[in-house]
C-alpha cells in the first residue's frame, strides 16, 4: 500500500491488532507493514517512531470505554460503569499495563475518561481535590487488578518462545507454589478446598468485591458531610 494511500487511523488499528496478538515485543513497523500491505517506509511517513506507536494505540482503546452520563445516572451507578468498562477493556488489551511501565501514554482518549471520571466524583459531592484522590484511587484499583491477567499472557508468550509448552511450565510453578503454601495455616486450609483448584487465581469476584468496598468507604465519607 502506498504512503498516500495510508492513513494514521489505519496504521493506529493495525498496530492494537498486532499488539493484541503478539504483545509489546511483537510490534514491529516490518511485521505491521506487512498486515498492512505496505513497505515500513510509508508507516513512518505517517508515524515518526514506534514509541509514537504505542502512544497513539494505547490512547484509542480508551474510546472503547462507555461514558455514563453524570447528571442523568446516580453517581455509585457512574463510578461502577466508568470502573468496570475500564477493567473489561485492559482485559481486551492485556499490553497495555506493560506499556504503562515503558512508555508516555497520554491523548484525548485517555483525558475524556478522566475529565469524566472527575465530574462523577464532583457530582456525588466531592470538592475538587478529593474528587482527584477518589478517581486516582478507583484507576490505581482497576490498574491492578487487571495486571494478573497482563502478566499471564506476557509469560504464557514468553514461556511458549522456542516451542516450550507454557502451560506445563505454569502448571510446574503453581504446584511449587502450592507446595510452599502448605506450610502455612491459613494458606493450607484453603488449598484444601474446591475454590482453591487454582492455587494461581485470584477469588472469584475480587473485582467487584474491592470496587464496591472502595464505593462503600466514599459514601462514608459524603454522608459525614
């Protein structure tokens, strides 16, 4: 494909399906340019670097985030449908956490979400400050929770390099595990049970757990106003 023919929304698509595929590792402009049936050259027409790359696709996923309307849903109802469209979201593009440790992400997408996220929090009663504090805590909680996954499929990927089967490697590790958490109490007793089938997991729900938790102790600290 020409460079005239290629636009930067076209090479941004190509670049989340790549990553979505092969992870941060497996973007490449030669790789990309061949899913786009064009030379690397006619990429870097349009996009300077790959760092510039990783920027541009790790900002259009916000897009895929549903914002609620703050003024016409109840500010708990807001928060959860901002919290959780982000969790199923990093979960779709699992590199994206990675990139967090590696890259400047920034742009308008990422900014949308926040500007929205503030005015749930300033429209529940909030002041300006803590309704930066209750937004920062509510992203640094779904950030982690969706690093377990993240980290999966980057080991799975890692560990299957060479031909290696990455499910006989996990299973080996989490079995070492296992065999380390027997010897303390609380840890023994819930191997012993059916919810603890995979040592590796984190409790069904946790999500949903720690978020409304987090929700509970902001309605708290409103009705103390």
């Amino acid at each position: 494909m020409p460079r005239d023919t290629l636009t930067a929304d076209q090479i941004v698509r190509a670049a989340i399906e790549l990553l979505d595929e092969e992870g941060l590792d497996g973007l490449n402009m030669r790789s990309l340019g061949k899913r786009l049936g064009a030379a690397a050259t006619a990429i870097y027409w349009h996009i300077k670097t790959k760092d510039d790359l990783v920027r541009l696709a790790g900002d259009a996923i916000w897009d895929e985030v549903e914002l609620p309307d703050p003024d016409a849903a109840d500010w708990r109802q807001a928060a959860t449908a901002l919290a959780t469209g982000m969790h199923a979201m990093l979960g779709r593009h699992p590199w994206f956490v990675q990139a967090c440790g590696s890259h400047l992400l920034y742009g308008a997408g990422k900014s949308r979400y926040d500007d929205r996220c503030l005015a749930v929090y300033e429209n529940a009663g909030f002041g300006a400050a803590d309704a930066d504090r209750a937004a920062a805590t509510v992203f640094i909680f779904v950030l982690g929770n969706a690093l377990g996954p993240a980290v999966e499929v980057s080991l799975a990927r890692r560990l299957s390099k060479n031909g290696k089967d990455a499910g006989q490697h996990m299973a080996d590790a989490v079995a070492r595990a296992g065999e380390i958490a027997m010897r303390f109490p609380r840890l023994r007793e819930r191997l012993g049970t059916t919810a603890a089938a995979d040592y590796a997991a984190a409790p069904d729900s946790s999500f949903e757990f720690g978020l409304a938790a987090i929700l509970d102790g902001f309605e708290v600290r409103l009705g103390r106003r």
